[in-house]
C-alpha cells in the first residue's frame, strides 16, 4: 500500500525529472523512484529494477519488473482511484492540501502521506509512522 501511496504523492506534481527516495520507519533506505517524461521507474534499495508507472494523461499505468501489467490509477480532481490488472476496484487516495488520505476497496481508512517541503511521511491507519520519501 505504501508504494500506492508514494506513488500518488510523486504524480501529484508532474516534473520532467525528478529522484524520490524511500526511507522505513528505522530510517533505511528501501529504494527509489526515477521519473522522467510521464514515465516512473522503481529500483530496491540494492538498486534493483522493480517495475514502472507511465502516465497518460490522466491515467496511470503500472508494470512489474518484467513488464506484465500490474494495475492503473485514474486521476479526477483531487481523487485517485486504483485497479488492479483485471480492473477490479482496489482503493482510493483523497489529496486535501499536502496531506493524501488512503482508502481501501471497502471504503475503510488505511492510511495517510503528509508532504512538507519536499519530504512526504507515511503513516498507518492508527497514525503510526511507516517511513518517509525525499524528493530531489
């Protein structure tokens, strides 16, 4: 789910290029985002290739580290709305300002990101930190 919600904080805001990096709870560093042109690559914290997001207009595919399809979001508005590859319904996120709240296919709370200069941190459904992201 955290990757979700990475991944819907980093196309809140298009940039031609921009590096993210992912950090756990303990402050390690577990990966990274590359994204150039609509298109997000993810690596591991070994710097492992571990799948990609393009963006098209308003949707946003994803694919696994071959290439298989994996699921979409659609962004309308301040909502973004998950599928995963048989397009089932999987979630949403809320953006509200610099804060994106989580959802599941149920509509039940899951968790939130709260963006602050550059740096988003993760919390779980009970508001406990998960870890954060810096973008650069």
């Amino acid at each position: 789910m955290r990757f979700l919600l990475a991944l819907s904080l980093l196309f809140a805001v298009p940039a031609l290029a921009q590096t993210e990096r992912r950090y756990d709870d303990r402050g390690r560093y577990v990966g990274r985002a590359e994204t150039r042109d609509g298109t997000t690559r993810f690596y591991d914290e070994r710097g492992r290739y571990t799948g990609r997001a393009e963006t098209r207009g308003s949707t946003t595919r994803l694919y696994d580290d071959r290439g298989r399809s994996v699921g979409r979001e659609e962004t309308r508005g301040d909502q973004v709305r998950r599928y995963d590859d048989r397009g089932r319904y999987t979630g949403r996120s809320e953006q509200r300002g610099d804060s994106v709240r989580e959802y599941d296919d149920r509509g039940r709370y899951t968790g939130r990101g709260e963006e602050r200069g550059g740096s988003t941190r993760y919390y779980d459904d009970r508001g406990r930190y998960e870890g954060r992201s810096e973008k650069r």
